[in-house]
C-alpha cells in the first residue's frame, strides 16, 4: 500500500512531507505555492502518519 493524495483536497500544508520518516513525498512547485506529491511509492512503510496528519483528509492508502 501507499498513500494517494486528493488535489481537490489538498491545502499544501506540507504534514505529510514534513512528518513522513521515509521520504515517501517531495515538494513540488505550483503558482499557489507548494505542494507534496508521492514521489517515492515504493519505499512506503505504511505507518500512515501522513493519513493522520492531514488536516483536510487529502491522503488515503491504496494498494500497490
């Protein structure tokens, strides 16, 4: 499993960049400022902080 994040959803907060222990996210760029993306899928540990940390429930996992 890995996370997924819903752009719809997502404020650019970073919590899930910042709290990941993996590096599973990068930052990327946008005009409003930043963003996380799944960078790295594969190295998931399925700890699922960035699930909890999430203030707007922007991350679900989904399988593989």
């Amino acid at each position: 499993m890995h996370p997924r994040i819903d752009y719809n959803k997502c404020v650019g907060s970073l919590e899930c960049y910042d709290i990941c222990p993996v590096d599973v996210f990068d930052a990327e760029e946008i005009e409003e400022g930043k963003r996380a993306v799944v960078a790295r899928p594969e190295d998931c540990v399925e700890c699922e902080l960035c699930v909890q940390v999430c203030p707007t429930d922007a991350i679900k996992m989904i399988e593989d």
